[in-house]
C-alpha cells in the first residue's frame, strides 16, 4: 500500500539560441544531477503557481507558463511514493540568474544546448528524450 502521494510541477524553458534552463541539484552527500527547475507543489497552490515559484526559487528568473506540456506519474518505489508531476512549457519574462533556493540544494544554473543535453548526468534520465523533442520543435 502507498504511504502518501507527492504532487509538483517542472518548468521547461528555451531560450532564443534554443537552449535549455537547467539547474544542477542534490543533497550534500549525493552526486549533482542536472533537472528542469521543478519542486513540490505547496498547499492551496497550482500546478502553475508551483512552476512560476520554482523557477523563481531556483535560477531568479520570473517566468510565464505559456502552455502544459505533459503530467508525468509513477511510484518511487523505494520510498512507497507515488509522484505526479505537470510539466508546464514557459518563458522568462523578468527577473536575473540568481540561486535563492530555500533548500540548498541548487548548485548552478546553466543554459544547456542538444548536445550537451545528451550527454547530462539527468536526476530524471527518463525525461531525456522528451526534453530533447521540445528544443527542437
């Protein structure tokens, strides 16, 4: 039986030499991995909201949600989480880079191209393809 469900959002963001806002993230003690900025959703917010926060909280930047892209869900199995994740396509419309993410655990920001895309360490390698399908649409 499932402990508890966690809900977020994941904001996908290309720029206009068509790439990617990734944040490089991990505990102190784990390997860093490359994500879109995402987090959990907080009470009383939206999907939406969640984004434009995280984005906020993680690189600075204030973004705009422009479309959903895709909700992702599944079961972490090893921690008897079930996980809902919507993945919303934005772009920044104010704001500078700037770490301010309140739990430490963001380590740089970074705009990221297709090729280096392909070759990240990905916290979520299952998201790889999907993120490459939308620079190049």
């Amino acid at each position: 039986m499932l402990s508890s469900k966690w809900f977020g959002s994941a904001g996908v963001c290309i720029n206009e030499n068509g790439e990617l806002l990734m944040v490089l993230q991990g505990k102190p003690e784990e390997d860093k991995t490359w994500s879109v900025p995402s987090g959990g959703q907080e009470r009383n917010e939206t999907f939406e909201e969640c984004c434009i926060r995280e984005i906020k909280e993680e690189t600075g930047y204030i973004a705009e949600v422009v479309d959903e892209l895709k909700v992702k869900k599944g079961i972490y199995e090893k921690i008897n989480i079930s996980f809902e994740v919507h993945y919303f396509f934005v772009k920044i419309v104010g704001g500078k880079r700037k770490i301010q993410d309140p739990d430490h655990l963001i380590y740089d920001i970074a705009w990221k191209s297709i090729e280096e895309l392909q070759e990240l360490r990905l916290t979520f390698p299952e998201d790889r393809n999907f993120l490459l399908d939308n620079i190049l649409k």
